[in-house]
C-alpha cells in the first residue's frame, strides 16, 4: 500500500499495521480515509489493532502522524472496543508482549496531557479493571518505572564527557533507535492546502458553545466543565433506577421528557448509553441531531416507542436498541457506517426498506419481533455480514437469498416454531461456523444432525445434492424430528 491505487484502502492499512510495514503504515494514514473512530470488521480501530497484536513498531508510526493533530490523537486514545469497553492500553497492557506498546501509549498521553503522567490509565472497562489491572508482569514494570521518572532531569544528573546527562543520552539513544527502524522510508506525506485549510475553519471537538441550556444531570454538568477545561468527554452513560420528573422539549414541538435537554448539546460525546427503564420513551429528533459526532447509541431496556429519524443523518457505526417498545425501524437508517444493530425484544414485523442501504452490517440481531418474513432484504449488498440472529420471530420460511451471505459465520433461529426447512442455498456460505434452530419445526432429521453436530461441510455437501435434485431446501427428506 506504497502508492495510491487497487483494493481497499482501509483493509490494506490494517494489514500493513499487523505486518508492521512502517511505510504502508504511514501512507495509509494519511490517504485512505481512516479516522480514529473507523474500525475493521472486528470492530476495532487502528491503534487497537497495533496494541492487540502487541506491533510497538505501527503504533508509534500513527503516533507521530497524529501529534501534529492533538485533538485526533486524543480521540485515538480514548476509543474503546464496543464488546467489552477496553481502550487501546487494555489491550496493550494484557498483550504478552505489549510493554513497548504501553511505553509508547504513555507517550502519547502525556502529549496530549502534559500535566498528569498517569493520563489513560485510570480509564476502567465495563468489567471496572483499569489498563494497570489487566497488564502483563512486563507491562506492569514499564507502568511502574513511567510514573517513578521524574518530569524534568535532576539537578544531581552529573554531565558526562560527552557534555550530556544521563537522561539526554537515553533519550538520544531512544531517538537514534527510532530513525534507524525508519532508515530508507519515506516520511509521512503533510496534509494537503485542502486538509490543513478545513482543519483551520473546523471548529475544535467539544468546543463550548453560549446558550447551551442549564445542565439538569450531574453526568452533564460534568461534561459541560471537560470543555471548559479543554478535555471534552467522548463518552456518555447515565442509568437511573428512580422515578425522574419530566423536563422540558429538547426542541419546539416536542413533547416533554424525562431526558434533560443539555443532554443533546453534549457534541463531543460519540458513544451515548442511556439505560433509564420504561420512563424513556422518547428521544429528541431535533435534539439528537446536534450530536454529530455520535457513533454509538445504547438505549437498551428502555420504554422507547420509535427512533427518531436523525439517526440517519449520524455516523452511526453501532446502534442498541434491544428490549423497548419499537413497532417500526426508521425509513431511513444509516447508511455507509452502521456496522452492528440490536433490536431484538421489539414489535417490530419487517426489516425492508429500512435496512435495504444499511451495507455495512457485521452484526445484525432481530429476536423476538414479529417477523414473517426476511424477503426483500438484499443479502447480496450485506458483504460483511458475519452474524445474523432473527430467533423467536414469525419465520416459516427462509429466501434463498441468504446464500448471498459470503461472510457469514453464525445463524440463529431458535424458537421460529413454523420453520419446517432451511434454504439449500446455504451451501453457498463456506464460512458459516454455526447455525442454531432450538424449537424450530425442521422436517429433516440429517438437516437436524449435521447442525447438532457442528457438521458445516458436511451439511452444505447434503445441501447441493438436495438442491441438485430439485429439493430446493423447502421439503425435508427425511421424518420430522423431535426437539
């Protein structure tokens, strides 16, 4: 990925990360359309990966890149993966050999903190263990040693023959280090006039705005005093279990609502977890509009009775709005970026149209709706689709569509009782892992064994000859089997 030109971009700068190619790395950061929020199929960004796979090499690479755009790099440092809420240092911390990473992650936060050494790892995950919790024995020693190491030389630093101290030759040395990995590659491309001019009109992420209307929750409040002390929050949760009282519309000819109207202000917050029970039953459509930067929403277990339309016009990457009182999707659901929906425990009786430009899915969870039917679904568009569970829905048939599915690995049904048979062309998903079809009413008991036995090959071998017989997947060949 030297050159501009052929595949994708974004693929090719997470290979280049794991392969530690410095000059792809530093290529792919600057022309191919990656911000700090952008993730892999996987859901992680580009300083995760570098952390995951413990590649100190492509991390400091990204660093640098983005020290000139401090705000960026903040935004790096503090994205967290969306299963278990670790942030880049948890995983560099828990890596075997990800104490370089961590040395270099220390660096960058105090870059962007130059008053607190212990910048990012205070951060907890949604398990409440800190980066310092889950470290290595090596990382631990790295984390001990950084917050030992005085901020500035001592005064006792006797100057050697070389007129340096001991903590300028270290450094020296570490610097030396550096250039001679990056001897021969060609540095990092600057921004073009195009870039540097809009970064100069865009106002800073965060930035505090008059009028903003007077903070209600304390969770607010304390993002509203993050931006005036230039260190705006990016992320959101408030839950209460208690009765709150309604407040007022977010916005001219809303109804009221429990949720506090500050709330939608909050620009710099790109994950939003509200979890306020069935009193939440309504989101500001003019309000959550303001939230431009938001790219996950997590409104589960709520009272909602629709999402609002803004969502289509957000960077939604993942939206959960599992276990509310939904009775429809939105016409227009996001469109390039959403990756992962939730929106089992609804009402909700199709996915079409709604979902018809939603190409992008990795996860898409629909249990327990009332879904009669998944036609007219384009499954061809959803290329990196690789887990679908509509259980406990209305489903008596599958479309042959869904052999379009090329990533797909896992499939549930469970609990669709008129299902009699599955779609022969499911032959065609040669990375399907697993299929589930508990208190399903499928009619052919070889079906039945292949998936009790985790026998994927084998199953899409009897799918092919069932559908070169003319089976076509609809009528099972065998006696119908006891669940």
């Amino acid at each position: 990925m030297g050159k501009p030109g052929g595949g994708d971009k974004k693929q090719q700068l997470f290979d280049a990360i794991v392969n530690q190619k410095l000059q792809a790395v530093r290529w792919g950061v600057a022309n191919a359309g990656v911000a700090p929020a952008t993730r892999d199929g996987d859901g992680h960004t580009t300083f995760m990966i570098a952390c995951l796979n413990g590649k100190d090499r492509s991390l400091a690479e990204m660093v640098r890149w983005y020290e000139r755009r401090l705000s960026q790099l903040r935004e790096c440092l503090e994205q967290v993966d969306e299963d278990d809420g670790r942030t880049c240092f948890h995983m560099a911390a828990a890596h075997p050999n990800g104490h370089k990473c961590v040395h270099e992650l220390l660096d960058a936060w105090l870059t962007v903190d130059k008053n607190r050494r212990d910048a990012g790892l205070k951060r907890r995950d949604r398990r409440g263990k800190t980066p310092y919790d889950v470290a290595t024995a090596k990382s631990r020693a790295a984390i001990d040693e950084w917050l030992k190491e005085p901020e500035t030389e001592s005064d006792d630093d006797e100057v050697g023959a070389d007129g340096m101290t001991s903590t300028q030759r270290s450094k020296a040395k570490k610097k030396a280090l550096l250039e001679k990995e990056r001897a021969g590659a060609a540095p990092p491309p600057p921004p073009s006039a195009a870039d540097e001019a809009a970064a100069a009109a865009a106002p800073e992420r965060g930035e505090f705005k008059e009028g903003t209307p007077t903070p209600t929750w304390p969770e607010v409040e304390k993002w509203a005093q993050s931006v005036k002390d230039l260190k705006p929050i990016c992320e959101l949760t408030v839950a209460r279990e208690d009765a709150l009282p309604m407040l007022p519309p977010a916005a001219a000819g809303e109804p009221s609502s429990v949720v506090d109207p500050a709330l939608y202000w909050c620009e710099s917050v790109n994950r939003l977890s509200l979890k306020l029970g069935p009193q939440l039953t309504f989101l500001s459509d003019g309000g959550l509009a303001k939230l431009a930067n938001l790219t996950h929403l997590i409104v589960a277990s709520n009272g909602l009775e629709a999402l609002p339309p803004a969502i289509a016009g957000l960077p939604l990457k993942s939206i959960d709005a599992s276990y509310n009182k939904l009775a429809a999707l939105p016409e227009a659901m996001p469109f390039k970026t959403l990756e992962a929906l939730d929106v089992s425990g609804n009402a909700i009786p199709t996915l079409s149209p709604a979902l018809d430009g939603c190409c992008d899915l990795v996860t898409l969870a629909v249990d327990g709706n009332a879904i009669a039917s998944l036609d007219g679904l384009p499954f061809d568009k959803f290329k990196r689709l690789v887990t679908f569970t509509a259980g406990a829905n209305a489903l008596a048939d599958l479309p042959e569509a869904l052999g379009d599915l090329a990533k797909l690995e896992t499939l549930s049904l469970n609990g669709n009782k008129e299902l009699t048979a599955l779609p022969c062309a499911l032959a065609k998903c040669k990375k399907l892992k697993e299929i589930r079809v508990d208190d399903c009413a499928i009619a052919d008991n070889k079906v039945l064994g292949y998936i009790q036995k985790g026998e994927m090959k084998q199953l899409a071998k009897y799918f092919e000859k069932t559908a070169a017989k003319g089976g076509g997947g609809k009528k099972g060949g065998g006696k119908k089997g006891k669940r």
